[in-house]
C-alpha cells in the first residue's frame, strides 16, 4: 500500500512537471483616438465549445493578461457597453503577446446584441477559490449576502456566515476593506447585481503580506469584485414600513462610486429586531432569532479613495443606539459523583440600553517602490446601562438547598483605542526585506452598580439574607509590542527570516463594594467599604521574542519552518485589602511548520503546525470575590500560568471546471498544557471564605485554575456541484469533532468527553432572476460524558431546516416565503420545543424599471417563534429559553436607487444583466 501511495504521488508530480502551462498578453485601444481602453471585460473562450475559461478587465493602461493556461485553440472576446464585442482567435502554442486590439464604436442598438454564454461556476487558483457571479441567479433585488449563500462552501452557524466550516471575518470590495470586520454590514449593503465575481481565501496578516513571511494570523476573507460598468454610479436601496402594534421599521443604504473614491452610507431604524438594514423585504435574514425585543437605531459609513498614486485610505464609522428587554429561563445539571445530583434554575428578566461608537481606518503610503507605510488604527466607545431581575434556587433529590432574588441597576462605560503601524523596505536584492511595527492599545472600563438582593438558605436553621450594595469597578490597561523582521534570499528559491519582539501588557483592576444600611440610605454620605469583596490589583505581562525561520518555494510546493524562544515574565501585584506580589517567568520554544502543495491549479493540499501560548487575563488573575449572584460566588486566582498549546490543521480543495464539481476538507487538532478551567466548590456546609463571606450550603465558589489534558478533534467536508436538469446548484457537508475538556468540582478533576455528528446539504435555485430558492437542512448528533458522573446520559439531537422562496409572478406580483424550523430532542424537561416559523410577503413591483415594491409581510405566521440553547461546560449543563418577536403584520415599501454614469445608464446595465 505504501508503493502504491508512493508511485501515485509520484506521478502525480511528474504530470504536472510536463503539463505546460502559458499565459496571453495585450492592450485594449479606442479604434478612433487610439487611446488605452480602461475597464474592458476581456473573456478566454475555449474554441470548441465556447465554455468561458478565464475572464478580466483592463487596467488603467489598457492592457489585459491570462495565465496558467494549457496549449490549445482559443478565442479572446472583448466586449464593452456602446462599443462592437469582437473576437480574436489564438492558436496557443507558447507564450502569447496579441499586440493592440482595437474597439469600434458601435453603430446598432444595444438591445439587438445576445451573449450566449454559459459563465462557469467558478476556478480555484491554490488557496483561493473564485466564484463567477453571473452563474447564481438572485431576484435583482438581492442582497450580496443572498448570493454568496448559495455558494459552494457557504452557509450560516448560530448568525455568522461560515466559508469552508471557518467564520468569515473580513470583507473585502475590489479588494479594499468594507466596513472593516463587520460582515453583516458589509453584505447588506452591497446588491447582487453589481458583482462580477466572489473571491474566499484566507488573508495573511498586514505583517506577514509585508515580509512575505506567513505568520499563522491568517483570516477567512472574502473579495468581492465589482462589475466595471458599477464602479461610477450612485446605488442602493431604501425601505418604510409600519404594523401592528406599532411595528415599524426605517432603512437606507446607498452607495457613490466613482472608480476609487467610494462613499457607503446606511441607517437603520426599527423595533422588529433587526439589527442590521437589510435588503431582504421582510428584514429577517438571521437563521436564529435575536433573544429579546430589541429596538435599533443605527447609522454608518464607508469611505475609501485613492490620493494621487501613492496613498489608499479606507475608513467606516458605525453609531449603535440599541435597547433590549429580555427575559430568560435556564436549568443547570451539575456533574457530582454523588447521585443526588444538584440542579440550579434561574428566570430573568432585564432591560438594557447600549450606545456604541465603533472607527477604524487603514492608511496606505507607499513611499516609492520599495518604500511602504501602514497605519491602522481602531477606536470604540460604549455605555451600556442595565436594569435587571432574577430569581434563581439550587435542589437536589432531597429537597431545596437555596434561593435568592436579586436586583442590579448598573451603568457601564468603555473605551479604546487600538493602533498598528508598519513600514517595510525591500531593497535591491530581490528577497532582502526589512519591516518593523508597533502596536500599542489603551483600555479602560468604567462600571458602577447598586445590587439588592434578598438571600434564603434553607438548613437546620433557616436563615435569610440581605444586601444592600454599590459596586463600583475600574479597569486600565496600557499594551504596547514593537517588532521588526529581516529576510534575506538564500539560492533562488528560498529565504530566511529574523524577528525579534518585545511587549508588555500593563492592567490595573480596581474593585470596591460598599454596603449601605439596613435603611437603604448612606449616613452622612459615608458608605462602609467591604473589604472582603474589595481589592486594587496590578498585572503585567513582558514576552520577548527571538524568531529563526527558514522558507522554500517552488511553483508548485512551498514549505516555510520557524523556531521561536519566547522569554515571559508575568508579575501580579496586590494593593489592597492586603499588600501581595508574586513574579513568574516562562521559557518556551515555539516551533512551527507550514506546508502547501499544488497537485494541480484546481487542487491544492496545506498543512500547518504551530505552538502558542496565552497569558490569564486580568479578570481570572484578580482575586476578588464577586457576588453578582450570591448563590453562586466568582473569584479570580492570582497562581494562574501561561497555557502551552500545540495546534493542527490539514486542508484539502479541489476544483474540477468541466464539471464544476468542488471539494472541501479539513480536519484539525489542538493540545494545550495549563489549560485555565474552572473549578467549583460546592458547600455540603457553610464554610467562611473570607472576612465575613459565608459560602451556605448548596452555594457555589468558582475560580479559575490551570490543568493539563485537554485536547480536540475536528473534522469538516463539503462537495458541491451543480444540477443542470433543474437549473440548481448542490452542495452537502458534515463533520465530526471531539472535545476532551478537564474542570474541577470539589477538588475533583472531571473530564468531559463531548462528540459530535453533523450533516447537511443544500439546494439553491439557479433558474431566472424571477424565480429564486434556496433550501438546506442541518442536523447534529451530540453525546456527552463524563468521569465523574458516567450515569448522567446527556445526549441530543438538533436539527436545522430551511426555506427560502421568492417568485415574481404575473402583472409583477410578487410572493416570498420564508421557513424555519427547528427541532429538537434530549434537552431538559420542557426545553424539547420545537418551532415552526414561517415569513411570509405578498408584493408588488411598482415605478419605472420595477424599480419599487409595496409588500404586506407577516412575521412567525404561526406565532411559534421561540429561542433555545444549551450550552455544556466542564461543570454543568445548561439549557435556556429566552423571549423572541412573535406575530405582527407590516406594510412596507422599498424603493431601489439605480443610477450610473453616461456610457453605462441603467438601460445600458439591465441590457448586459439580463443578458
């Protein structure tokens, strides 16, 4: 079997070393000034069957370039709005200079030219895997998120877009940043019918794109390019509506291009739970409800220009004004060894007023040549004020043990300021680099809050509790890291790298809790400090780093290993109530290995290893008691360490362009040392933990601790491809993972194994703009053990299923149809619920161009909406319910801004969209 593996994977490379790859060159003139043609779609057509193998556009000189192309017979058509498409055949032989090609003016309507060509789905070039978006057809007035969903690969997990089983982090338009790492805001503000193609791969870091040294920071990113002809127009989408119950909802998004300079403003005002302005009618977009009814306020803008030839900025602003009631019930199941067991219920409710402005920007001088500046900096700022309730209590199978009733008003401010700032040489030696960077960042968290609770522990001798307090909390932070990298080529086809890195990461935590007496009033305006549940605190984290890595790279096989020692010295610093320091230092080697290879350009193999390790935030490191529920009391632990861990991951993609069949599959690994958990105390009597601080029996003490063994498994495929005979595309994926997690209960160590079995598939239309589906369904198998309660059987069963359907009918009527339904199995006792949700509009296209639309929408047609959780720790499994928007009914109206500038009107557009 071996042989076998070893002669395959021979020859597989040796049919790549004699497969020739070419590549086509040449320049697009007007045939009357004889000038460079700018933005002209540039199409390869394979001869035989006209099938579309590459596609681009001309840059600002005219000129065009294809490459990686096998020897053979093709024709090179060039097509632009009010000029003749023409044609030029090349016998491909070697590589290919066509000269100059000339466009005519053209002299018949528009209306009377027919492209029929049926685009490819998509072509995978190594790492990066691009779709053609006329091969999706969406409604024309769709957003760019309802089209990327249908995508190979795509799909939503618990609200947040997912490309190949990893959450997508940035988006990118023409490849500059949109609306910085907000995908929701981004997607929904861009419509369907302006993109010429999808580009998913995994973005390195500013740092790493600078050397050329891959640093493992990379991010699942997705390029979104846009059509020449909507690159200078003003368009977007605005929409009104009012209902029942005073339901109401008011949004725009509009978007001014002009080639480089690009201005997105949108807004967003509503109590139907959207949180994002959508381009979905019914502005319910999200696979799972928001918990709460949420009322919005919301404005944002994006701005990006090119000054002159040596500056890029990209910048976006976001003001949330948010207010959320909530109510909520939860039932944890501890893991004891004993078989009573102790289960906690809890009921909330709260309400909630948040207010954040968010701003970052990147700034791009590139001095000359060789020359580059970056700066990139992020600042945001909230106030958060809550006025909550609960009631919670603790039983086991002998009877209650506890229960309080608590409530907390609180006002909570935070603000920061995060900056990166690179410069990078290269020098004349091709390979020989230098780049240095600084990143510093300022946090500081404000928080002040009055809490009344009314405690009951039942025992021999009941005894009830009560607290009257202000809690007020102060965090500082100050981090600052300065690197700087040196590479240098070795032969021709490798390079070595030098880094060296120091930081440090300065915290100051301040938390003092004042009682105020039996009356509820301060004498004389003098509180009396609590010194048990006070403490001033001090933490700081120097690493430095010395990095060694080696790089080699070959057409089709590039192989990178670094080794890094990292020196780490953490101090913790105690003020108050009593003076206490203690001072750790870590040695570690990092080691790292990273390898990719190219069987072909549509398959493509990557293999990475890397260790880290991750200092304790200051919150877990604090040792002050927190009494937030004083059922069930926190703490920090100032002995934490560094964690260690050892991560994994293989990736395999393919792409075959005759049957525009792709393959996705990862499988991935972590091992971490010192892992930070929590450790529970449950109290079978009162113990007295601090001055005056009883812990009741039943109640619970948690702190972090540091343990070794825990490790996980993960693995994720997806097979994609389309079905011509009903016009739809396919795709079905699944996975397994496993999680071994160690946590502490009463100074026992327990074990929690969990697996799961996950699968779906999904069907999306592909057959007019006028009729629109996109079915698919997940389901997911869960078990769950552990060591010291083997007999707790926990398993459960969910699963996912959605429809979304839109129709233009007859007379421009129009019908959507929106279903979800969930269900579930395994949960606790009256959390099995399962929902059947259904949206549903009946519309009309109205206005020249259909360019409005007057909709009546029904929202959880059935009123079954609901929203439940579970989610398992090292200690316990708890599975909630929170409140969700149920029925009401609005009318609505949308209007869609349509318009480009002359040489491409939107007569011009609808021609080239609808053909």
């Amino acid at each position: 079997m071996k042989r076998f593996i070893c002669a395959l994977f021979f020859f597989l490379c040796l049919n790549q070393v004699f497969s020739q790859q070419y590549s086509i060159n040449g320049t697009i003139h007007d045939n009357v000034e004889d000038h460079a043609f700018p933005n002209v779609t540039v199409l390869l057509l394979n001869e035989p069957d006209s099938l579309l193998m590459q596609e681009t556009i001309t840059s600002a000189d005219g000129s065009f370039y294809f490459e990686d192309i096998p020897s053979g017979s093709y024709l090179i058509r060039i097509q632009y709005l009010g000029y003749e498409p023409m044609d030029h055949a090349v016998a491909l032989t070697q590589n290919t200079d066509v000269g100059i090609l000339y466009l005519m003016e053209s002299a018949t309507a528009l209306d009377e030219v027919t492209i029929n060509i049926r685009p490819p789905m998509g072509e995978q070039k190594g790492d990066t895997m691009q779709f053609n978006a006329g091969a999706f057809q969406t409604m024309k007035d769709a957003s760019a998120q309802n089209l990327i969903e249908k995508m190979p690969g795509i799909g939503s997990e618990d609200g947040n877009l997912q490309a190949q089983g990893e959450q997508i982090v940035q988006i990118l338009v023409d490849g500059k940043p949109f609306f910085g790492t907000d995908v929701k805001a981004a997607l929904q503000n861009l419509p369907a019918e302006v993109i010429q193609s999808i580009q998913i791969y995994d973005k390195l870091s500013d740092k790493a794109e600078l050397s050329g040294f891959d640093d493992g920071e990379r991010e699942k990113t997705i390029n979104i390019i846009t059509k020449p002809n909507s690159r200078k127009g003003l368009f977007g989408k605005t929409t009104v509506g009012y209902g029942n119950d005073d339901r109401y909802m008011a949004g725009a998004s509009v978007n001014a291009f002009n080639e480089d300079q690009r201005i997105t403003v949108t807004g967003l005002s509503n109590n139907i739970n959207a949180t994002d302005y959508s381009a979905d009618p019914n502005s319910r977009s999200e696979s799972r409800p928001q918990n709460g009814i949420i009322n919005t306020n919301r404005i944002g803008i994006n701005f990006s220009d090119d000054w002159g030839k040596k500056v890029e900025i990209n910048a976006s602003y976001l003001f949330n004004h948010r207010k959320n009631f909530g109510e909520e019930s939860l039932v944890r199941d501890y893991i004891l060894p004993d078989a009573d067991g102790q289960v906690y219920s809890e009921s909330s409710n709260n309400t909630r007023r948040n207010m954040d402005h968010r701003f970052n920007m990147r700034f791009e001088y590139n001095i000359d040549s060789n020359n580059r500046i970056l700066f990139r900096p992020n600042i945001s700022a909230e106030s958060d004020r809550e006025n909550s309730f609960f009631t919670g209590n603790t039983v086991t199978a002998s009877g209650p043990l506890n229960q309080t009733e608590n409530r907390l008003f609180a006002n909570n401010t935070e603000f920061d300021i995060n900056n990166r700032l690179f410069y990078s040489r290269k020098f004349s030696k091709k390979g020989r680099s230098l780049t240095v960077g600084l990143h510093t960042g300022n946090y500081r968290n404000e928080d002040d809050e009055d809490r009344e609770a009314e405690n009951i522990y039942y025992n021999e001798t009941d005894r009830t509790e009560i607290l009257n307090q202000n809690n007020l909390r102060s965090h500082r932070g100050f981090s600052w890291e300065a690197n700087a990298s040196y590479t240098e080529p070795v032969g021709k086809h490798s390079m070595m790298e030098f880094e060296y890195e120091i930081g440090n990461d300065i915290d100051d935590s301040d938390k003092r809790t004042y009682n105020i007496d039996d009356a509820g009033e301060m004498v004389a305006g003098i509180r009396r400090l609590d010194t048990a549940l006070s403490n001033v605190f001090n933490s700081r984290y120097l690493s430095q780093e010395a990095e060694i890595g080696y790089q080699y790279a070959r057409e089709r096989f590039r192989m990178q290993a670094e080794a890094e020692f990292q020196h780490a010295k953490l101090k913790n610093d105690q003020e108050f109530p009593s003076p206490f320091m203690l001072e750790r230092a870590f040695k570690s080697i990092l080691p790292s290995v990273r390898i990719d290879y190219k069987f072909s350009d549509t398959k493509n193999l990557e293999f990475d290893y890397d260790a880290r390790t991750n200092a304790p935030s200051v919150e877990d490191l604090q040792g002050v008691i927190d009494n937030s529920n004083p059922l069930q009391l926190e703490t920090g632990n100032p002995n934490l360490q560094q964690s260690y861990s050892n991560r994994f991951r293989l990736r395999y993609r393919s792409y075959n362009p005759k049957t525009e069949r792709s393959f996705f599959g990862m499988v991935m690994s972590s091992l971490t040392d010192n892992n930070v958990v929590t450790s529970t105390l449950i109290a079978e009597e009162p113990i007295e933990i601090a001055d005056g601080i009883i812990l009741e029996r039943g109640s619970q003490l948690s702190r972090p601790v540091n343990l070794d063994g825990y490790w996980d498994l993960r693995s994720y495929f997806n097979w994609g491809k389309p079905l011509h005979v009903i016009s739809s595309n396919f795709n079905v994926h699944g996975g397994i993972s496993y999680t071994h997690s160690p946590g502490m209960i009463n100074e026992e160590v327990n074990f929690v194994n969990t697996t799961r079995y996950s699968g779906g598939l999904s069907l999306s239309s592909n057959i007019s703009d006028r009729i629109d589906f996109n079915l698919w369904t997940r389901s997911a198998y869960n078990t769950v053990e552990n060591s010291l309660r083997p007999a707790l059987s926990n398993n459960y069963f969910n699963q996912t299923t959605r429809l979304n359907y839109n129709w233009i009918m007859w007379q421009n009527l129009v019908y959507r149809l929106d279903i979800n339904h969930q269900f579930n199995t395994g949960l606790s006792e009256g959390y099995d619920n399962s929902i059947f949700l259904v949206n549903m509009a009946l519309g009309k296209k109205i206005l020249k161009n259909e360019r409005g639309e007057i909709s009546v929408n029904v929202y959880d047609l059935f009123a079954q909406n609901n929203n439940i959780q579970r989610d398992i720790t090292e200690t316990y499994i708890e599975d909630s319910r929170s409140n969700v928007l149920q029925r009401y009914v609005m009318l609505s109206f949308t209007y869609n801004i349509r318009h480009f500038s002359r040489g491409t009107t939107m007569k011009d557009y609808e021609e080239l969209y609808n053909n």
